[in-house]
C-alpha cells in the first residue's frame, strides 16, 4: 500500500510539472486526466516502485546530503584535475573491492551512484554487500581502509536515511 | 571475485533504477499521447514510450509475466475502439471519420472532437502491440 | 539541385547496396531501414520551407497570415511511413530469429532450401 | 445508408473483423473461426448494392472525414475498382468456408485469422482507394500480413520464404513510397483525379513511373521479379495460398490499369512494354512449372504463367485485349483457387506435398479428382470451361493487334499449362493407390462446398459468360474511357458471345490432341512401373550410362521434351538459384530497363 501510495504521488508530481501552464490556463480537467493516469501506473507498478518514509529525520538527512555530495564532487573534480594536469601524472588506477554495510537495494543503489558521479571513483559493479570500484588512485588494497575513503563520507548521512 | 550465477540477473543498480523509473516513463508515455492534438506528438509516440517503459522494466527486473490474454484483449478493444470512434461520424449522419463531436475551444484539452480519444485508442494499442512483440521476440522457442 | 536530395539519393543507394550485397540478414535488415528512412527524408525535405516556422497555429506570435510555414502533410506522411517501416523490421527480426533457430547462422547465402 | 457507405464498409468489416476474432477467441474458439467468413460475406453484400449505381455509369466517390476530394482521403469506386473488388472479397469468402476445417487442427490459428482478415481488408482498400498515399499505406498493410502469413508456419522453409519475400518487398514499397513522394514533391498533392489534371510528363515523372511497374509488377509476379511466387504460394497455409496465387493478382493488375492508365494517362507509351512483360511471364512460367516435383510449386509456376496472360490482355490496350484481361483475371482467381483448394485437400489428407509420393488418389477422394480435374481443364483453356473464353479473348486479341508472334507464344504456353497439368493428374490422382493412403478419406463438407462452388462456376461461366462480362465490359470500358462491346467481336459464329470459329477450334484442339497422345505414350514408355518407389534406381529402366538419365518416375514425364533443353533449363534454374541477391539484382535491373525504355518513348 505504501509502495502504491509513493507511485502515485511521485506520478502526480510529474503530471503536475508537466503541465503546470495548462492547469493554471484550464482549471481541473488536465490534472483530473493526470490524477486517472497515475492511478493506473499505481496499480500497475504496486510491488516495484520504493515505498518512500516521509519520516522527519530521513527526509532530513536525505536533504542534507544533497549539498554534502555536491560539495564531495567538487573536491575530487579538483583533485582530478590537479592530477590530470600535473606534469607526473600522479595517478595509481586500480579495482578495489569495497564491503558495504547498507541493507537496502535503493541505499545501495543511490551510495553507487554517488561514488561514479564523483569523479576518480566508477561503481563497476555490485555483488552482494561488496562494490567493485574503479579508483583513479589507489591508497589501499586494504578493503575496510578502502571503504572508509571512498564510502565514509557519504555513509554518515546514508546510514540515517537507509537505516 | 565471486561469479554472478545467472548471467540474466541484473545488477542492483539496473534493477532498482528500472524500478523507480518505470511509472515515471509510463505516465510520461501517457501525457504525450493525451496532448496529442495539442503538442507534437501523438499515438504512436506515447504509444512506444510506453512500451519502451515496460521493456525496461523487462530488462531491468529480468523475468516478468504479462498475461497473453490481456494484452490481446487490451489491443483488439483499442483498435475497435478507434473503428467505432470513426464510426460515430457516420452515425451522425456523415461519412466514416467524420468529426462529428462538439469541438470545444481550440488549445484545451478536452476539444478537437473525436481527435483526443483516437490518439488514447492508438496509445494503447501501440503500447501493448510493441511490447507483445518483444515479449514474443524474448520468448524460448516452442 | 538541393542537397537534401542528393543525401538522400546517397542513402537510399547506400541501403539498396547494403541489401544487394551483404550476407549477413541483419544488415539486409538495416539496409531496407536506411532505404525507408532515405525516402522518409526526401518526402520532410520536400515540404520543408526555408526559414519556415512549425505548423502549429495556435503558437501565441504566429498567424497563417503573415508567416510562412513548412508543408505539414509530409509530416503527416513520414509519421506513418515511419509506423510501417517500424513493423517491417519487427517483423523482418522475428523472422531473422526463427531462420537462425532452424539454420543456425545468419548468412543468407547458406539459407537456400528453396530453389529452381 | 448501406448503399451509401458501401465503400468504407467494404474496408471496414474485414478490418474490424481482425480484431474481433482475438477477442472472441479469448471466449471460444470455435466460434471464432467463423467470424472472418460472416465478415468477408458482408463486405460481398456491400460491393453487391454497389453494382447497380456503377453499371448505371455513376462514379462513387466517397469522402472520408466530410473533406472535400482534392484535400482529404476519397475512396473512388468506378467499374473497375468495383470488378476487382468483387472478385477479391468473393473469393475471400470461399477462402474463409475452406480456411475453417482446415485450420482446426493448429492450435496458434487465431493469429492466422486475424492476418487473414487484415491482408483483405489491405487488398480492398488498395483497390478501393483514391489517394496515393493512402494507396500505399494499405498496400503495406496487405503486405506486412502477407509477410507474416507467408512465414506462419515458422517452419525453415516457410521463414525463409518469408525472408526473402519480406526483403524484396521491403525493397519494393520503399519504391512504391519513392514514387509517391516524387509525385507530391512536384504537384503538392495526392488524390488521383486531382494528379491525373496535373501531371506533365516531366523527366522526374518517369523515374516516379518506372518505380511504380516495378512495385506493381513485383506484386502481380511478373518475370524477372516472380522469384518470390513459387516460394511464398507452397509456404502459406493453403488459404491464403490459394489468395495469393489467384486472387492477390487482382492487386497488381488492377494497380497497373490505374495508376499507368488513369493517373499517368500513359496507355499509349507503357502497354507494349507491358504486353511483353506478359509473354514473357506466360512463357517462363509454365516452362519453370513442366519441371516441379512438389504438388504446390507446380501450382505456383503456373500462376505466374497465368498472370502473363492478364499481363499481356491488359498491355493490349484494345477493347478486346483488356476485356480479355479482366475476365482472365477473374477466371484465374476461380480456377487457381479451386486448383489450391483441391491441392490443400489433398495435403490435409495425405500431409505431403511431393508429387513422388502421391498417386492413385482417385479412388479415395473422388470429388477432389473431380474438382482437380475441371480445375485442370479450365486452366489449360479446354472449352467449355471459363479459361477457355478468356484465352480465346486473348489469342484474338493479340492477333487482331497483329502481334502474331505472342499470339503463338500464347497459345504455346497453353499447350504447357495443358501438359504439365496431366503430369499433375497422373501422379497424384491415377496410377496405382500406395499402399500406405489405404485409409484416406475424402474432405469433411465445409471443404468440399467451397470447391464445388468453384467449379461449378469454372462450368457455369464457360457456357454463358454473359453473365460476369456485363461488368468486365463496364470495366474495361473505364479503363480506355469509350464504351466497349465483347459481343462486336463475334468471329466467325453467329453466336452473341461466341468468339470462335469453328475452323480455329477444332485445328487447336487437334492439335492438342496430337500433342497429348504423344506425350503420354512418351510418358509410357518411360515410367516405372506403378509399384517402383520414388526416385528408386531401378536397373531395368536405366537407358544410359550417366546418372543423369537414370531417376525417372511419375513426376519426370516431360523428360522426352526437357532434355532437348537442357541448356536452357540449366540456365533457368541457375537463375532461380535461392540466392537473395540475385533476386535483388533482378529488380534493380528491372527498374533499369524500364526507366531506359520509358526514357525513349515518353
């Protein structure tokens, strides 16, 4: 039912974006055609869509994290370019196996996103509760150290949204 | 490195991601073949967005059962639904797809007579014909 | 002579080559697409008017009056053309699929059960 | 209201009836079956309440959408459009009858239903359309369902029809879309009346010309794009077959009266061209067919070799000619169906097409003998059966045209036709019965009502055919737009529709006659005996020292007059080689020649 829910509401924030001008123009017809449309792609997608918490502290942390990982993003750009540029090439590329201690699929999934958009680091793939990055720069091949680096700062905040 | 047993299973990644966008890409499907006498666009184009979410869904999620029936069902109606909408003209006293229903002020929604709900009909039935196709492409021989 | 014409001359003889001379079924089937999508460009290129804007009316600051708009029946056309051609190649990849079942290659030269 | 919605009705019902069969057959299956058949036998009943307005000499023009004809969609029904459809939508009720105990035994028929009923509802709206485009699209729609009907049984040699059918048609509607965008490009728009006004002949206009024989020609069969014929027809599942090979003719021939003819307004220039296409299909044809061990390809090559006589009829361009044309169109829809039929019937029985295996089957299914055989009489033009009418229309036409030379090579193939179809007999019908069809039956009712009908008519429109030539003269006068009499050119008899004379007829049939008495004591002295196994080397009959000479049964008893041409055969087979390529090239050059030869005579 939550799984419902969530489909719903995420459809309708769409529907509503997409058509914002001819709701404000028209009135209630567009959204009532949008409101029938996501009913359908509620029902039908019941046990795919992610049931979202709208729990205070989540979505709080969820909305820090935003800024904290742009913030990530622009650090390693400049470390790649520092590294990029500099005359040596000071780089040590590498597979690295990374434990992950997130349980759920969509923590998970956001946590190897975050570590292919900063840039020197790439989610090759994920098996069970390990990833297999590509890092630009290996400084371990210590798996927990690894981990630490490349996933510490953003799992402060993760492990608050996706306990 | 530990082996991927099925080599059809997906990665969490592709799985969750197809999860979450599939009823994004559907309504979006939608929403162009509901405007499709107002923006470009139209049956065919909502029709295959449609389509393409659920073969992403196909491909993301690995197994997936679609009733044959229903699709079948669900296509056949579409298309005499598109019939029977031309048929209204002729009812009316006109010829076959004659546009016989009030039309409303042009640049809403809800005008152009029987435009709007032919593209509807044509949406379905691009939607499920396409992923009939690929779910019997996909299929083991027999 | 406008350039869209001879592109798409240039691509229609480019898919008509691909189906006369290749082998391998797939490329014949990408050798009828590119022939359909040449002809598709040539009708668009036929209706397309220099400077021309969308045939949309009831775009706010344009009138059927005062601006000049592109031809929007091939439009119309091509949209369908398109439609056809879409379930040709479904069709002709289903087929492509059922002749690798039976033949166990893709190689047109070697599916020849049918002669004389 | 009906009459006045006829034409959209005519497309409509076979159209909404493929998509009503997957729904009922979600319900039942059975009742299913019969949905395709209630539909085409209404679409009949609204071509019917059509013939008496068009014979009146009224054109329908019906509007799609209120659109006044120059702008929007028109469906444009005259004499022609309305022969062709009738034939189309009565022999698809035949068609469907049959289709029902014969499809019962395949589990996946609901999806050969619903293409069965889009293939016809494509075949009347390209006849019944009046819009270039529109023209295309349902001709695609006829198409793509031929495709996949083509390739319905999934087995290797229906897919790889269906492959390569798909691939040269493919090449050939984005032709046909070619042709038409040439034309749009230059007059800006697309009705047919509205075109015929406006063209001017330009140099582009012959390319867009050239397109368009080349499509049409590929669709009809004619020779050096036939390829696909004797591929497709045996690969089908025998009801469309059956269309195919006499119905789906319509299509092309009809194309060629009225896009060269009418929109082109180019009789003049293209009819030679044509009428050569036609001998030369007739030849090639039935050459190819005196040569076949499988029942259905046999079958196949003869179509093509029957399509050259409508070619040649058409190409003609005089009163007689195209009557001539027309009527053998419809003959050959009647007499090629019920040839399928009777093949079909056996197949459903005995389950094998090779004409080896087959023999002594009179004595088992004795109306299928007695259909085949009409069928077999009426396709060689023995009178008094219908082929024999619009054979003659067509050796007094071509004569009267003083083409003399096609008139032999006419008459030649007909002999062939004759030949080949008592080979056929023979070995599938006479001879000895083997010993493992001891069990056969004949066909259950609903298969035999559809045949006897059909032959039934083979009889009925050889003796009087008056009857259906009211029309094909009402047809053939809309095509050369003055009014045509068949019963002016009555030669030699007093009889209102006679066109024999006495001398003539009996000099052809002595002359068949010689032909046939020889054959079969050729045919005598070289076959086995009745209980030899096929293609058995048995050591009594070896009649020289090279392998070459050794395998002779039923089916090879042409062997006397096929190994005289040997080279040419040997060059025929090597071109009819399975090679997709070459079949390719032979479109291209096709399309080459014709652009060359229109390029001097426009």
């Amino acid at each position: 039912m939550r799984q419902c829910l969530s489909a719903f509401f995420a459809t309708v924030v769409l529907w509503v974006l997409l058509t914002w001008s001819e709701i404000q123009e028209q009135g209630y017809p567009p959204l009532l055609v949008g409101v029938l449309a996501a009913l359908i792609v509620a029902v039908l997608s019941r046990n795919l869509f992610p049931a979202v918490s709208l729990h205070p502290r989540r979505v709080f942390y969820f909305v820090v994290y935003i800024p904290a990982l742009l913030w990530e993003i622009i650090k390693s750009n400049l470390d790649v370019a520092y590294r990029v540029l500099h005359p040596k090439m000071p780089i040590n590329p590498g597979i690295v196996r990374v434990p992950v201690s997130l349980q759920s699929d969509y923590g998970k999934t956001l946590l190897a996103n975050s570590i292919t958009l900063t840039p020197g680091t790439l989610t090759l793939d994920v098996l069970g509760d390990n990833f297999y990055v590509h890092w630009l720069n290996i400084q371990t091949r210590e798996p927990q150290e690894a981990a630490e680096i490349i996933t510490g700062r953003f799992m402060r905040f993760l492990n608050k949204v996706f306990p | 490195m530990e082996k991927n047993d099925d080599p059809r299973e997906p990665s969490v990644i592709v799985k969750s991601i197809a999860r979450m966008v599939f009823p994004l890409a559907f309504v979006y499907g939608v929403y162009i073949f509901v405007h499709g006498h107002l923006t470009p666009g139209g049956g065919f184009q909502g029709g295959t967005i449609i389509a393409s979410s659920i073969i992403l869904l196909y491909l993301g999620v690995g197994t997936l059962k679609i009733p044959e029936s229903l699709m079948t069902a669900l296509e056949s109606v579409a298309a005499l639904c598109f019939i029977g909408l031309g048929c209204i003209g002729i009812v009316k006293g006109g010829n076959f797809l004659w546009n016989a229903v009030s039309l409303g002020t042009p640049g809403t929604l809800l005008s152009a007579g029987i435009l709007g709900p032919i593209y509807v009909a044509i949406g379905i039935k691009v939607g499920t014909e396409l992923t009939a196709i690929f779910n019997n492409m996909r299929r083991s021989p027999p | 002579m406008n350039v869209d014409y001879i592109v798409c001359v240039a691509v229609f003889a480019i898919g008509l080559y691909a189906v006369m001379v290749k082998k391998n079924l797939i490329k014949i089937v990408v050798g009828l697409s590119l022939m359909d999508y040449a002809v598709q460009y040539f009708l668009i290129a036929t209706g397309y008017v220099q400077g021309g804007s969308p045939p949309i009316e009831v775009l706010p600051d344009i009138t059927s009056e005062t601006v000049v708009m592109v031809d929007p029946l091939p439009q119309a056309l091509v949209l369908t053309s398109i439609v056809i051609g879409l379930s040709v190649t479904a069709l002709a990849l289903s087929i492509a699929i059922v002749l690798y079942r039976h033949y166990g290659t893709l190689d047109i030269t070697e599916i020849r059960g049918l002669r004389e | 209201m009906i009459t006045e919605h006829a034409p959209i009705f005519m497309v409509l019902l076979p159209l909404s009836a493929a998509f009503i069969t997957p729904l009922v057959g979600l319900v039942s299956g059975r009742a299913r079956d019969y949905i395709p058949f209630l539909a085409f036998v209404g679409s009949l009943a609204c071509g019917l309440t059509m013939i008496s307005p068009v014979l009146s000499g009224d054109t329908i023009v019906y509007a799609l959408g209120n659109r006044s004809p120059p702008y929007g969609i028109t469906l444009y029904v005259d004499a022609l459009s309305l022969f062709a459809a009738l034939v189309v939508a009565g022999m698809a009720t035949f068609s469907a009858v049959y289709a029902v105990p014969y499809m019962r035994k395949d589990a996946r028929r609901g999806k050969f239903y619903t293409l069965f009923c889009l293939q016809i509802a494509g075949i009347s709206g390209v006849i019944l359309t009046g819009d270039m485009f529109n023209l295309y699209v349902f001709f695609e729609i006829m198409s793509v369902s031929t495709y996949a009907l083509v390739a319905y049984h999934r087995k290797s040699d229906s897919a790889e029809a269906g492959f390569k059918l798909l691939t040269l048609g493919g090449v050939i509607s984005t032709f046909i879309l070619f042709g038409v965008a040439l034309l749009y490009a230059q007059y800006q728009t697309l009705n047919m009346v509205d075109l015929m006004s406006k063209i001017a002949m330009s140099s582009v206009d012959i390319v867009a010309m050239a397109f368009f024989v080349v499509g049409f020609g590929f669709k009809a069969g004619i020779v050096p794009l036939h390829f696909w014929a004797a591929d497709s027809y045996p690969a089908a599942p025998t009801p469309t077959g059956m269309l195919l090979a006499g119905t789906f003719k319509v299509a092309g021939v009809y194309l060629f009266a009225r896009v060269l003819y009418f929109v082109f307004d180019a009789m003049e220039a293209t009819s030679p061209m044509i009428a050569t296409f036609g001998v030369i299909t007739a030849f090639i044809g039935v050459m190819m067919a005196l040569v076949q061990h499988d029942f259905k390809r046999l079958l196949s090559y003869h179509a093509v070799s029957q399509l050259g006589y409508i070619m040649a009829g058409i190409g003609l361009a005089t009163p007689l000619g195209i009557s001539g044309g027309l009527f053998h169109l419809m003959n050959n829809a009647v007499y090629k169906g019920l040839l399928f039929l009777c093949a079909g019937a056996v197949f459903y029985r005995i389950g094998t097409w090779d004409l080896d295996r087959m023999g002594g089957l009179s004595k088992k299914m004795p109306f299928t003998t007695f259909c085949f055989f009409i069928g077999a009489l009426a396709i060689s033009g023995v009178p008094p059966f219908n082929g024999f009418v619009s054979k003659w229309m067509l050796y007094v036409g071509t004569y009267q045209k003083e083409y003399y030379f096609f008139t032999v090579v006419l008459i030649l193939a007909s002999v062939g036709t004759l030949s080949s179809f008592l080979k056929a007999l023979d070995s599938v019908f006479l001879g000895q019965l083997k010993e493992e069809y001891r069990e056969v039956k004949d066909v259950p009712l609903l298969m035999k009502i559809p045949m006897g009908i059909l032959a039934v008519t083979c009889i009925v429109f050889g003796i009087y055919p008056q009857l259906p030539l009211t029309l094909v003269e009402k047809a053939s006068s809309a095509v050369l737009g003055i009014p045509v009499d068949v019963g002016a050119y009555n030669l030699g008899l007093n009889l209102e529709y006679a066109f024999w004379s006495p001398v003539m007829i009996s000099l052809v049939l002595l002359v068949l006659l010689v032909f046939v008495v020889l054959t079969l004591r050729t045919g005598k002295a070289l076959a086995p005996e009745p209980e030899a196994k096929a293609g058995a080397r048995d050591d009594i009959y070896i009649c020289g020292e090279e392998d070459y000479y050794v395998n002779i049964s039923g089916s090879n008893l042409y062997y006397g007059i096929i190994t005289p041409l040997d080279r040419f055969y040997r060059y025929l087979k090597s071109e009819h080689s399975g090679l997709l390529q070459n079949y390719v090239f032979w479109v291209v050059f096709t399309l080459i020649v014709v652009i060359i030869y229109l390029w001097r005579v426009v």
